[in-house]
C-alpha cells in the first residue's frame, strides 16, 4: 500500500510524524526517530527568550496510570498519560542551527524531514529565528502557538496564543520572513478553535496542527500534595475523540486544501487510522515516545500496512476524511427507534 502523505507543498513518504519534545532535543533522538522510519521529526523549540530555556531547568516528567497514578517508567503502558512540566531547548540558536541543517541532511537522504520548530513569545523575534531556520537550510518550519505552558511560563518566556487576531499577526510576520513551508500549530483552549484555523491559513499558513495538550493540575490523594508541585500540561489516549472532534470539524469547515496533522492522544495504529477517518493527513507523536521508545514507529508503519491489505487499500490517504465525511449534524438525524433506555433497567 502506498503510504505517502500530501501536505500541500511537502509530500511524505508516510503519515507518521515525530512530535517536539525531549526527545527530539539532541541529534541522536533526531536520527533515532528517523531511523526508525518516521516521514519527518520536528525538533525540540526554540524561542529568543532567555527565561524559557531556563524553564528547562526545572522541569519534571511523570506518566500517569488509568487512576491518575504516578507510574514508574520502567513500567511504561502505551495508554499512560504524560504529565509534565517543560522549557525550551537550551542550546545557543546558533548551534541549534547548525545542529538542525545537519540533521536535515540525514533526513534527506531517507527522504524524510527536520522541522525546526518554534514555540513563540514575541511575533517579531519569531519571525526573525524562523528566517535564520530558513537561511540554515532547513526546508519545513514549525510554528508552536499552543503552548500550553504559556500559561504559568514566568512573563516573557512562552505564550498559548487564544487570540484569532493575534495569531493572525504572529503567522503574517512569520510567512513575510521565510518562502519554505509553514505548519502552524493551534490550541483549543478558546471559545472558537476554527477561527483560529481559518485566520491562520488567511495569514499564510501551509498547514495546520491541532491541537496542542492541555493545561492539568492533579493532586496526590496520599501525600495531599500536587504532582510535580505545580500545575503542568497533560496529554494521553483519553484526549483523542476530543482532539478528533477539532480534526474533523475542521475537515469539515475548512477548505479541502488545508491538510490537516493531527496530534494528541495516539497510542497505536488503530488511533493513527481514526486520525484519517477524521479529517488528518498525517499525525505527531510526542508522548509515546518519550514512554517507548521510537521502536513504536516501525510497529506503526507495519500494522498501517496490514490494515491497507485487509481493507484493500490501494493508498493509505484514500481513507481521509472518510468518516468525518458522513458524521450527521444533531439536527439532521432520524428519530430513534428506541422503546426505553439502558438505565430504565435500574428503575424496575
């Protein structure tokens, strides 16, 4: 089955993607993952603010079992939730250029791509890194809006941009400063997560990522305490028809030239596949990871492979949107034909 991915102006060799994180902060996680097999690696953030590379400095990571559970890493079940507290990569930009071109290069020649990547604080130095990510060679950029860090980030360091008008300003000045490919990521911590989308894509996006993890605060019923001490970001399988529900209104909404990643909340195959049934073209894994290893790639490509045969799957992306595509609006539903409900059991 041909796997190949079509996001407008770059066309992967398969959907799967290798999301910023950790892991992607040091050239051999890059390589790792691309050898792995992955269509392209996004590498861990940058941004010119001093403070979010701090940030690094106090960072902490924990999986969390089924009942919200701290879970020992040697322990690692796919289904864990990853529960962090995070900063930016620490390498001066200079040398993370350098680092990143190099990397692009490996790729290349697996015919697959770095992504720099870059998780803002202010619009004009972000225009400005992504030029330099530009002039370095690189030939996709990543731009982080979703942060959701942001949030508690000390002033200045990172921002979760909410806003449809200034998220239009940070990709406008962004797209004035490079020519290559623009994905921009979004949140859905806002009122209106589609106006975000479209007012990025009018402001010169490529495409887009949706949706970033989420702001969490959860406490240790035994100690009484917060885990981590503090609040975090938190992602996990349990978020996926939630991340779904955007992928295929969005599928739905926006053009049909907008190709869509999609990320948050895959654990497997099978999660990769309902991100195409909903409207994605391709899919970031970050979480899983960083919980198992890159080995979880190849496992992918090779369940896609036997999902197309037993479906008779001449390519993989016939199957975008093919769900999404028949989901019925509330209004436009039949009458049930049901006699009684299932709790009418309780009530005998």
């Amino acid at each position: 089955m041909d796997l190949t991915a079509t996001l407008g102006p770059i066309t992967l060799k398969n959907p799967l993607i290798c999301a910023s994180s950790e892991f992607t902060m040091t050239m051999a996680g890059i390589k790792a993952a691309l050898d792995a097999g992955v269509g392209a690696v996004v590498a861990k953030s940058i941004n010119e603010s001093p403070q979010a590379a701090q940030q690094l400095d106090s960072a902490e990571y924990v999986l969390i079992d089924q009942n919200w559970r701290v879970l020992s890493w040697d322990n690692a079940d796919v289904n864990a939730s990853l529960f962090c507290r995070s900063g930016l990569v620490q390498t001066p930009l200079k040398e993370w250029l350098r680092i990143l071109a190099e990397a692009d290069a490996y790729a290349h020649k697996k015919n697959a791509y770095v992504v720099g990547s870059i998780t803002v604080a202010d619009p004009a130095p972000a225009a400005d890194i992504a030029g330099a990510m530009e002039k370095a060679g690189l030939r996709w950029i990543e731009l982080n809006l979703s942060a959701p860090h942001g949030r508690e980030a000390a002033k200045g360091a990172i921002k979760q941009i909410t806003d449809a008008d200034i998220v239009r300003d940070y990709v406008h000045q962004v797209r004035q400063a490079i020519k290559i490919p623009l994905a921009v990521k979004l949140t859905a911590q806002t009122a209106d997560m589609l106006t975000l989308a479209e007012q990025a894509i009018q402001a010169g996006a490529d495409m887009l990522v949706m949706i970033g993890r989420v702001q969490a605060f959860l406490p240790d019923i035994e100690t009484q305490r917060p885990v981590l001490g503090s609040w975090g970001a938190i992602g996990g399988h349990w978020a996926l028809p939630a991340t779904l529900y955007w992928v295929s209104k969005s599928w739905r909404t926006l053009p049909r030239t907008v190709p869509i990643i999609g990320t948050n909340g895959a654990r497997g195959t099978e999660d990769v596949i309902r991100f195409l049934l909903s409207g994605a073209r391709a899919i970031e894994i970050a979480s899983l990871v960083l919980s198992n290893g890159p080995s979880v790639f190849a496992d992918m490509l090779s369940g896609l492979q036997d999902y197309g045969k037993r479906k008779g799957l001449a390519r993989l992306a016939d199957i975008v949107g093919k769900a999404a595509d028949i989901a019925s609006s509330y209004g436009d539903l039949p009458a049930s034909s049901r006699s009684s409900y299932p709790w009418d059991r309780f009530l005998q």
